[in-house]
C-alpha cells in the first residue's frame, strides 16, 4: 500500500486523535495520524480556554500548536488528507485519504464532532449517480460537463480548482448558499435546486471536511450522531476504536484527551490479542 | 484465476458466457486501489466467476456506455446480461453476494 503499513491509524488530529496517538507510541506502536488542517477545527477558534489543567488561558490554536509539537518531538508522524473510505479487509483495515491507501491493524477515530454532516435531499438517493465525495476519485468522469460543488469544507475550494483544471465546468456553492439546497435528478441527478433557482448539472461534489462516520465504515453503530462506543471506548466493529467529541458530549478538551490515552490503550490490547 | 484486463474490443465476447465480475477503476482514485486486493482474493478463491477490470481511464467508451458515474464501480453480468451492479466499495461477502 502506498500509503505505508501501520498498527494504529488514528483520524483526526484534535486533543483525542494526539492524545491516542502519544499513547500509541509510547506503547511501542507505529502510529500514523491522518488529518485535515488542524488549524481550520471549531477549537482553533476558540479565544481562550480555562478549563484544561495546567495552561490557564491559551487560546485553542496556542495550545493545538503546543500539541502538535508534542506529537511531532515523539517523531510521531501526521499525514494531512482527507479520508473518503475505510474498509476491513484480511484482518486488518484499509483507508484512503486523497490518493493514497493506507493499512492499518487497528484504527482509532477521532475526526471530532459531526453536527454539520446533515446529508442533502436526494443526497443519499444519487450516491453513486451523479452525487459524489471524493473530486480526485471521480472528476475525470465528468470532464467537459457541468457540475455543481458545495463548498463546506475547508479543502473544498482546492478540490473545486482541480475539477476546473481537468476541464469541468464548475458552479460553486458555499456553506449559506448550500443550506436549504436540494439534489433532484431521475435516475442521475440532473440538477441542483439553490435559492429556489434550479441548476441544470450532470454532478454534484458535496464535500465536506468529513464524511459521516457510519458511511466512510458501513455497519459503524451510532447513537443520537455520535459513534456508539463501549468502556474501552471499543465500537461495534472490532479493532476500531472512537475517541473525543465523535462519541458523544460533552465536547471538552479534558474528555477527549482521557477518551484518547483509553482508546489507545485498548487499540494496543486489541492489537496484543492478535499477535498471539 | 487470473484478472482479466477489458478493453473495448474484448469486453462483449469476455462477458457473453457465465457469470462475471467487472471492477471499474482508476489508478487516480483512492477507494480503487482498496477494492482491488479484495477482487483478487474473490478471483483466487472463485474459480467458476472471471474476474475482470476496466480502466476507466484508458476505456472512456466503455465508461461512458455503462454510465460510470463514480468508481469503484462493480458490475455482475450473467450470461451477458447485467445483474447487479454496486457503486463504491465492496467487501469480499458482498461480491459473493452480487454473484450469486
């Protein structure tokens, strides 16, 4: 693969996807953490936080930088990419980011909250037929047609010039534009309805900064948007792990580090077993 | 059994007989290189199904002519008719399940 041969593959490089990752490799583990921009996160947004022990008053970019210097002085190393499948293959687990595959024996998720992941009308119904997530994937399909890309992720323009760059004809739509938008075809899509003004196009690239958890893995339990996890913060799927504000509230720094530093312990366990 | 490339010229006579797996892929496309393994071991271990791809890349017609849209694409023909067909990725399970 070339994306390289892991124990653990964490995704998402917030205080749980660090946090698991730190573990990780304190427990002799080749870990790999595979992450958007950290910097484009809710958290480094955030003016000053006064609840995690120990650093009074940073502000969440001062202390996600002092974070990633941390990972980074363990040699710990981060891979920036957007994640579009995961799958259990032999044992272990294949994910690819952008164009590259990645294999792991266990993976962790930490990619963060998920509230803004609401799928579309007709979303769901035209996966496959016309909708798609992944521009590198299947751009070329749709060279020399007109596609409609919603921009609501923070790569989302990069990808919109790459479908521009290979000859698509692309009307972007950003996040307010996107919000009472609707994908409605026959048995491809053929439009997109924005603003009450219907868009006659052949594709649409909803991309996000993530795809939901329970479809970037199907069968991946979930309860109330959250991944459903158990004490070892285990999942329903076996040797995947789930830390931080994708299992649940309250969104905290303090909760998703302790979720880490558990996850990865338990990947570590899991990982033991198998090696027996 | 071995995976057999399909271009535009074998694809009819390749798909006439029996049952038989296409995977439509792309070297630049992630999910791809994924699906691929998981089609050679269904190849390995399915004597009775020929197993082939398509790149979709080099065979634009043939893309074009099954309205590929989004790959990987799998297709399933039974005695040259189309029998199932799923967009994105499928385990092992499932292709047994697409074949049958």
């Amino acid at each position: 693969m070339d994306g390289g041969n892991w124990d653990i593959l964490i995704l998402g490089a917030g205080p749980a996807g660090i946090s698991a990752a730190l573990t990780a490799h304190a427990r002799g583990r080749r870990a790999l953490v595979l992450s958007g921009d950290p910097m484009a996160t809710p958290l480094a947004k955030a003016p000053a936080i006064h609840n995690y022990p120990g650093l009074p008053g940073m502000s969440g970019r001062e202390l996600l930088s002092a974070m990633l210097a941390g990972l980074e002085r363990q040699g710990v190393r981060r891979v920036t990419g957007r994640v579009t499948a995961v799958m259990p293959f032999d044992g272990s687990f294949m994910v690819s980011a952008e164009q590259d595959v990645f294999q792991a024996g266990s993976l962790i998720l930490a990619a963060g909250a998920q509230q803004s992941l609401k799928p579309l009308p007709g979303e769901a119904e035209y996966l496959g037929r016309g909708v798609s997530y992944c521009a590198t994937c299947d751009g070329m399909l749709y060279r020399g047609r007109t596609v409609a890309v919603l921009c609501l992720g923070a790569q989302a323009e990069e990808d919109a010039d790459l479908l521009q760059s290979i000859g698509c004809s692309v009307l972007r739509f950003g996040r307010a534009q996107a919000k009472d938008a609707q994908i409605i075809g026959t048995d491809r899509v053929t439009g997109l309805v924005c603003g009450g003004q219907e868009h006659a196009v052949d594709g649409v690239f909803v991309l996000r900064d993530a795809v939901a958890a329970d479809v970037l893995l199907p069968g991946l339990a979930m309860e109330g948007g959250h991944i459903a996890v158990d004490g070892d913060m285990g999942t329903s799927v076996p040797g995947v792990f789930a830390a931080g504000d994708c299992t649940g509230r309250p969104y905290q720094i303090a909760r998703a580090v302790g979720q880490g530093n558990i996850a990865a312990l338990a990947a570590d366990r899991y990982l033991k077993e198998r090696e027996k | 059994m071995s995976v057999i490339d399909l271009t535009a010229e074998n694809f009819d006579q390749t798909i006439a007989g029996g049952t038989v797996l296409v995977d439509f892929w792309a070297a630049w496309c992630g999910p791809c290189k994924m699906q691929s393994p998981v089609v050679d071991a269904f190849a390995r271990d399915h004597a009775d199904v020929t197993v082939c791809k398509v790149n979709v890349d080099e065979q634009p017609t043939l893309a074009a002519r099954f309205g590929i849209m989004s790959i990987p694409t799998l297709m399933v023909f039974k005695d040259g008719q189309l029998h199932k067909k799923t967009v994105g990725l499928s385990g092992g399970d499932e292709i047994e399940e697409m074949c049958r």
